[in-house]
C-alpha cells in the first residue's frame, strides 16, 4: 500500500511540475513574441511572410 502511495504522489508532484514548465515557456515565447512585434511594429508581426 505504501509504495502506491509513494508513486501515486510522485505522479502527482511531476504532473506539477510539467505544467508548470510548460506554462512558463508559453510566457517566455509569448514575451518574445510581444517584443518582436514592438520592435518590428504590430502589423508586421501579424502578417505572414511572402
């Protein structure tokens, strides 16, 4: 019983921190993204390349 405890928390603790990885990545690219935008101005940004 113990060692299923054992894994269930440990499932747990690294769904957690997948997610938690993931959002900050999606943070990191959407800043990336909001300042390419401000550098190259917003209408730029938002078109695809020819």
């Amino acid at each position: 019983m113990t060692g299923t405890k054992n894994s269930i928390g440990s499932t747990i603790r690294t769904a957690n921190v997948t997610a938690a990885s993931t959002s900050t990545n999606a943070g990191t690219a959407h800043q990336a993204g909001a300042f390419a935008a401000r550098g190259r101005g917003a209408r730029a940004s938002t078109r695809k390349p020819a």
